[in-house]
C-alpha cells in the first residue's frame, strides 16, 4: 500500500522510497517561482539554439541565466554531472553532457534545466528544432508533446499514476513509436528527484493513487524506433539501441483539488515548437 505524508515548506527530508509528499499552499508557491525561472530560461534559449552554435555555448547561457537570478543549477555538481543543464542531440534519449558538439541544421535537440530557487526545483525541458528539420523529426517533436499534454490531462485526484502513463502509451504507440520506459518522471520540491516514480506506459487505474499536494514530473521520452535505450561510457548520456530519433517533454506539477496546477508553462507561450 502506498504510503502518503504531509510535510511543511521548511520540510527538507530526503527522498524516502515508496513515501509519497503532500505539500501545502507554501510549497505551491515554492514551486511556482522555480517553475517559473525555468521556463523563463528555456524561453530565453529560443534565439541561440541555431545551426554553428555548440551545446557548451547553452549551457554557459543557463548558467548565467540561474545565477543572475540568484537561482542554483540544480545539475552543476550533482553525483559529479559537470554541466548545468543537459542537451540531447537526435538518437540521444536524456542527460546528454553539454560539449564542443556543434549544432547542424536538421537537428532536434532537447534541453532540460533545473534551477534551484530557495529550495525549490523547477525541473522542465523542452525540445527545440534547429534550422530546417525533415518531417518525421518535427512530426515526433509533435506527438511527444502531445503525449506530455494527454498525460497531464489524466493528472486529478482520483485518478492513479498508470493512468498517466497509459494515456502517453496509447498516444505514442498508436504512431508506432516506441515509449521509453528506462527513465521516468519523479517527484520533485525541495528534493531533486522523489517518490513517486512517474513511468511513461501502464495500465488503467494501476499505481499510487493521485492526492492533491502530490508534486512531480511527467517526462515522456519518446523513439520513432525501438524503446530500449543503453548508456554511454561517461555514465550518463542515453541514446537509443536503435539509433533511432527520440524526443522528450518535461512539466513539474502539482495536483490540486480538481486537476493540476503546471509550474513550468512558458510564460511567453513557447512550451512547443515553432516558436
């Protein structure tokens, strides 16, 4: 049976396995502010993300972006990642390291930030098309935000985390493309990365039950080809088995009353492209 706890804004304790956190109106707006920066900064992104330019150029952008806000990259330092965001480039599926790599036109590209602010995580990613992308790039791009939204959607008390993963597994496969199931969304708040674990494919009323002030990710990570995944030598970079594209969404949410409240939305209205 699940195990649900009510905790307070000041409330710090690490991730507890299988514990769920119900957070109050303060941890809302905790997460409302983070959410915000996030999205502000994937907003700020759009212009630079274009043929010549290299995933370290990004990554100094959001760097700069969290501190003048006087926000901490949740990434820079965490369990030795180096970089404070992450670039995944066509077949790489998530946590791609930022580098000298040099964006070409046709490429897909998703960028994920976490900025810290006064203890809260806004945890978000977005996917972003540089230069002139073929059509069945932009068609994945389409489908896996739209697979992000239909999860969202199923998002209310009453409902269950495999009703979330069942509305994005439907989507996804009815185009015949694979759904990842190796990573996950989480809970998320003053603890980068909480029960429960959000996957992106299940059953009908399957899962912990969704109660308001539950706070977590939905990611859904996406392949035209096979879902299967495998790690690369640096520990942290995923890519596809197949070499096929993949495309990823990421919102933090939080459950309310009657639905759910998305911390992460661009406030500039660019939450998918073109933008």
């Amino acid at each position: 049976m699940t195990e649900y706890i009510t905790v307070s804004a000041e409330d710090r304790t690490e991730a507890r396995n299988g514990v769920i956190k119900l957070h109050g109106p303060e941890g809302f707006a905790g997460m409302r502010a983070a959410g915000r920066l996030a999205a502000s900064i994937l907003d700020a992104l759009v212009p630079h993300v274009v043929p010549g330019v290299t995933t370290e150029e990004i990554d100094d952008i959001v760097h700069r972006l969290t501190l003048e806000a006087g926000a901490l990259p949740a990434t820079l330092g965490y369990r030795g990642y180096t970089k404070s965001c992450c670039t995944s480039i066509n077949h790489v599926v998530c946590h791609g390291i930022p580098s000298d790599r040099v964006l070409k036109d046709g490429d897909i590209i998703n960028i994920d930030v976490t900025p810290i602010v006064d203890g809260w995580h806004g945890d978000t990613s977005r996917m972003y098309l540089v230069g002139d992308v073929p059509l069945k790039a932009r068609k994945l791009v389409d489908v896996t935000y739209e697979c992000l939204m239909l999860g969202i959607e199923q998002a209310k008390p009453g409902n269950t985390i495999g009703d979330i993963g069942y509305a994005i597994q439907r989507h996804a496969e009815a185009q015949r493309y694979g759904v990842v199931r190796d990573f996950c969304g989480h809970g998320v708040g003053r603890t980068f990365h909480d029960s429960p674990e959000v996957v992106h494919a299940g059953r009908p009323d399957s899962g912990p039950e969704l109660r308001p002030g539950m706070i977590f990710t939905i990611e859904p990570m996406i392949n035209i080809g096979r879902p299967d995944c495998k790690l690369l030598d640096d520990g942290w970079t995923a890519v596809t088995r197949d070499r096929s594209l993949s495309a990823q969404f990421e919102h933090s949410i939080g459950i309310t009353d009657d639905g759910c409240e998305i911390f992460t939305k661009s406030p500039a209205g660019l939450d998918h492209p073109p933008y």
